[in-house]
C-alpha cells in the first residue's frame, strides 16, 4: 500500500514537473495574454511564495553569482540567460535589445531620458553606449524595483552614468528643466505603464522638453500594446514614425518598438 502512494506520488511530481518546465512554458510562446498570465501573474506569484523573495530579488541574486563586477556587457548577458532560462521578466530583452542599442548609437544622445527603470537593463544597455559628459536620467515609479535597479547599475559600474529618480512621470517630467538644467532630450525611451506613454509625451511637448530632432522609442507597441499612442505618433505631423517588428521579450509572441522622430 505505501509502496502504491509512493508511485502515485513519483508519478504525480514527475507530471507537474514536465507541466511547469516544459509543457505550458511551450503552449503560452506564442499568445501574448497566455504568456503574461502565465509569466507576469501565476508563476511570479508562485516563485514569490515558494522562496520568499521577489521577481527583481532573484535577478539581482542571478546578476550578483554570474556576472563579473564593472562589466555591463556581462550584467546583461546575465539577466538575459536568467529571464530565458530560469525565470522571465519583462525587460526589452535580447531580441529587442539590440534594436535600442542601434537606435542610441545612431541618436548619440547627449541627454536621455527613460520612463521605466524597472530592474535596470535597458538603462544599462543605453548608458553603456553613451559617450563622455553625456546625461541619463530614468524615471521609475516602484520603491522597490528602483532599489533594485541602482544595486544592478552599481555591479554594472555605470552608476555614476545614470540618474535615477523615484517618483510618478507625470509629477517628475515638469521638474526635469529647473532641476537638472536640461533644455530639451535628444531621445526618450518609453517602457513604463502603457497607458502613460501618450499623456507622457504631450507632457513632455508641454514641458518643452522635445526639439526638432528629438527620438522617441517606445517599447510593447503591440503586446501588451499601446494604440492610443500609435494613433498619435503615427497620425500627427508632428512625428515621422517607423516599426520595428520583433517578439515580446524572451517570446515567440509578436511585439515590436515605435520610433518616432519629433518635427517641432
């Protein structure tokens, strides 16, 4: 009788294990409202209980045994390999990723600003390529994502790169100018709560914080999505705008980046 539980029971863990590791993980690759349920809802909350830590916690435990102190490149690939391997998160990712180095490199901004910290990748894929004297400010909203973020930045090297401010965009973007002395941004990266891209940027037009010139770059134009801001980009002649068709991070799921160029 206790040798029939203890089958059942192997049985029964062996079932669940190739579930949880492969078989749903395979099923939610290519639906995007599966894949958030899955990643962003059930196995985060799942993952929270089980060890007793946060999503950012664990990639900063990832970040601090396999990456090497002061090198960005190698931060990178870190979380990376965690968040296709171990544990997704939303970060813009290594399919994504290099679209945004492209778009930094060709804009060499001397003034950045990004809405959405979060645990700092896409911050240290920008601030590892910008040149000398130049000026990054990210914006992030969460206490205790951005705790994470300037711990992540720091095993990077590149926190004397980057400027993080805690608080809401739409209370910090008025303060930016008398704060920092900054005029005006040669390019904005986008990543915060989607349904504050649109009423951002109009701040940041407000604000007079945009030039002619000015690149904006939005991430999850399509998944999760952000319409209303396609509309507006891609509708007003104050924009000129190009899509660049990818995958939601660490997905088979269809997303992609919006740059806009500002016209004045």
């Amino acid at each position: 009788m206790v040798l029939d539980v203890l089958a059942v029971c192997v049985v029964l863990a062996a079932v669940l294990y190739v579930l949880y590791y492969f078989l749903i993980p395979a099923a939610v690759q290519s639906n995007g409202t599966l894949a958030l349920i899955w990643h962003d809802v059930i196995n985060q909350r799942f993952l929270n209980i089980l060890t007793g830590s946060s999503r950012p916690e664990r990639m900063l435990k990832a970040v601090q045994k396999k990456a090497t102190k002061g090198d960005p490149q190698s931060v990178i690939e870190a979380i990376d390999y965690h968040c296709r391997h171990t544990e997704w998160a939303m970060n813009v990712g290594d399919e994504k990723g290099p679209i945004l180095d492209s778009v930094v490199s060709e804009v060499n901004p001397s003034t950045t600003l990004e809405l959405g910290t979060y645990c700092g990748y896409s911050t240290l894929r920008i601030a590892r390529l910008l040149s000398p004297g130049s000026k990054l400010i990210t914006v992030e909203f969460n206490p205790a994502y951005a705790t994470i973020a300037r711990q992540i930045i720091a095993h990077a090297g590149l926190q004397d790169k980057v400027t993080l401010l805690e608080g809401a965009s739409g209370d910090l973007i008025p303060k930016i100018k008398e704060r920092f002395g900054i005029t005006s941004f040669d390019l904005i990266f986008l990543d915060h709560w989607k349904d504050r891209y649109l009423p951002d940027i109009k701040l940041l037009e407000d604000c007079g914080l945009l030039k002619k010139g000015s690149v904006l770059l939005a991430d999850n134009v399509i998944c999760p999505g952000t319409p209303e801001y396609l509309e507006y980009v891609r509708n007003s002649p104050r924009y000129k705008s190009q899509y660049y068709r990818s995958h939601l991070e660490y997905t088979k799921v269809e997303d992609g980046l919006e740059k806009s160029v500002f016209l004045g």
